[in-house]
C-alpha cells in the first residue's frame, strides 16, 4: 500500500479545494482506515468552504459522507470487517443521551479530517453495512442529509399517518431525504422550491403539491387549498418562519434544522402559545437515529435521489453547484 493518497485539502477559508499528496492516516486502536469509493456533499462542506462555519482548521479535508472499503483496523476493532464495503455515521462521540449531543460531539469533515481524499479514518462505532439494495453512489448520498431528516421527521416532528406534512426547499439534499421517507407515513406531502421543476419532480416522486417559497403569499396559496399543516421540516429559517407559524394546524410542529436563509428578525409569539405550536430544532441524529434511518430505507427500500456525480478533481465544480442551489437532490464525489 502506498503511504500518501490524494486529497481535496481547504487551505484557508475562503480559498478553493487544492488536491494534494498527503500521508494515509493511521487507525488508532478503535479506529478503521476505509478507503474512500464515494462521497456525499453536504452543504456543511461548502459552509466551511466559504469561512461561514465555526472551528475552521486550515489544511483540513473536508467530506462528512462516504462509502468505502475497510483496508485496516486498529487493534481492538475485529479484523472480520477488513474488505467489507461499509458506510459511515459522520457523527462521532455523540453521547449518551439520545435527546441532544454530547459536548464533545464533532462530525466528520472538520475539524477531523474527512472522505474527500482516497482513505479516511473513523471510529469503528461509526461504522455500518450499506442498504444492499442502493449503489455505491446512491448509498454515499445516504448519511449526513438522511440522519438529518429522518430524527427531524420521525424523533422530533413525530409524524404520524395521514398528517399533513410540508417540506421547504425540496430540491435541498435533506429536504429531499424527508420527502422520501415521509411517504412511508402519509400521503398528504406538501413542498416548496423556488423552481417549477423541482416541484414538479417532487410531485413525481410523491409529494401532493407545491409552492413558490419566492412568492410573497405562498402561505396564503397553500392555506386555501390545504387548510394547514401539522408538521414542517425546514432548513432554511428566515423570513418564511412568520409565514410557516400562520399556517401551522393547532398543536402542529415545527422542525427547523437549518438557515440557508438566514435569522429569524420577527416571530409573533402569541401565536404560538394561542395555538400551542411546538417549535423544535434537530441536528443530525444519534447512534439510534442513524440506526434507525438505515432500517427504515431497507425496509422500504427507498433510494436517495441523486443530482449529479463529479471526480475528485471536479471538487470545485461541484462546490459551486451546490452554492447557486442548482441541484435536486445529492451531488456525489467518485474518488
Ligand atoms: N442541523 C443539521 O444537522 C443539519 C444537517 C444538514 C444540513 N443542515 C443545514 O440545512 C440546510 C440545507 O442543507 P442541505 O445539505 O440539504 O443543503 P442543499 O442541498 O444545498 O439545499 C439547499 C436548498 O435550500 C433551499 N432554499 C434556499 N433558500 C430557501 C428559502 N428561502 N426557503 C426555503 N428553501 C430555500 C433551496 O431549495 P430549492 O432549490 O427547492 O429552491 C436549495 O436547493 C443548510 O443550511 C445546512 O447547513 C443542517
């Protein structure tokens, strides 16, 4: 085995992805050394990318998500898994409680060094067999943006049959997730996007309607025709969290787990303690969430919807890809 491997290194915020020779890491006693197939971008990386992120550490390899195969365990970790395809949890030490991570909890990418580059390495606790029935690619699509939405969905949305569920910015890789496995629940699936086709893709792979979230009363569309909604997976906060509060069924639940468009400014309380709506955040998932989640997408063999597939020397393309909200669904590294 050669000692150094490719990598897409972030010299500095702000500055592109240089691809680098740099030395294989080494597993430590509970360690695995997997060498890389696949990667999933998520928009993290390209937050960290830009400088938009806390705790940038200069010269880290970015890349939260793969597939790959185990070439090396540290010496406590069984060696059964040497050769085994496997996926990853990219989030590492989150703890004992399932309510909320621990404080050491940290996710591959940064500041540890993550999947894109030809090896990476990860705590074995981290590590587990792919849905058989998804592709390399489709299943490096699967973790960072799968966890997200199924603990924003199923942990803390709480969604049950027949409710009604709205989903922003469907063509987001994790707003995508949630529309996937929202369709084992309810049939009722609403979206928004800032594009026709993307809603109209959505409807096509289940959703029931959709609406410009660029629309100044888009809220008020979705409410003449739909009455409310009982739960909302959103990623982007915002401006549009005022108009989510209003159309909000009585004790609904509103999941945020993100802020593609930025703070909050105004949000009328009153409403929420006249209605008794729950406003909840999610990050990522647990060990049991991850677990769960990958139960769920063998069970009904459900695929993750990817956008487009690029090289290791690409990495940059694929950056701004994501950056100007192009895609529909996950855009994946080959190494
Ligand atoms: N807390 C966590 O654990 C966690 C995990 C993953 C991601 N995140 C965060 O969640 C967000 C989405 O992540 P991602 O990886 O799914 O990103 P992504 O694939 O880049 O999705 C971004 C999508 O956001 C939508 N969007 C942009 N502005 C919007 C607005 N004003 N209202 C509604 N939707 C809007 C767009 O949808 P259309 O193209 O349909 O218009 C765009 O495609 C990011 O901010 C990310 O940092 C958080």
């Amino acid at each position: 085995m050669a000692s150094t491997m490719r990598a897409a290194v972030l010299p500095e915020p702000g500055k592109p992805l240089e691809i680098r020779e740099v030395p294989i890491p080494e597993p430590l006693t509970n360690e695995m050394l997997i060498k890389v197939l696949y990667a999933g971008i998520n928009h993290r990386d390209v937050w960290i990318q830009k400088g938009l992120y806390p705790g940038i550490r200069k010269g880290v390899i970015l890349g939260s998500d793969c597939v790959g195969i185990v070439e090396k365990v540290g010496s406590e970790v069984d060696s059964a898994w040497i050769g085994k395809k496997v996926i990853v949890n990219p989030g590492i030490d989150w703890g004992p409680r399932r309510e909320v991570q621990s404080s050491s909890f940290h996710i591959l990418g940064n500041p540890t060094n993550g999947t894109f580059a030809e090896y990476v390495v990860v705590p074995a606790e981290n590590v587990y067999q792919p849905p058989l029935h998804l592709s390399d690619e489709e299943a490096a699509a699967l973790p960072l943006a799968g966890v997200t939405a199924y603990r924003a969905l199923f942990y803390r949305g709480k969604v049950k049959e027949g409710e009604t569920v709205l989903i922003t910015g469907i063509g987001g890789g994790v707003a995508l997730m949630a529309l996937k496995m929202a369709t084992t629940v309810t049939d009722k699936i609403i979206v928004t996007s800032s594009s026709r086709e993307k809603i109209e893709r959505a409807i096509e792979l289940g959703a029931s309607d959709g609406f410009f979230y660029t629309q100044e009363d888009w809220h008020k569309q979705l409410a003449s025709k739909w009455g409310g909604v009982d739960v909302v997976i959103d990623g982007a906060s915002g401006p549009n969290i005022a108009k989510i509060i209003d159309i909000l069924n009585p004790a609904g639940r509103l999941v945020i787990y993100g802020q593609t468009a930025g703070r909050v400014e105004q949000l009328s309380t009153a409403k929420v303690f006249w209605r008794h709506l729950n406003i909840l955040g999610s990050t990522m998932g647990s060990p049991s969430d991850f677990e769960e989640m990958l139960e769920l997408w063998n069970t009904h063999k459900l695929k993750p919807v990817i956008d487009r597939l690029y090289s290791l020397d690409e990495i940059n393309k694929a950056f701004e890809w994501m950056d100007n909200a192009k895609q529909f669904g996950k855009i994946v590294i080959k190494v």
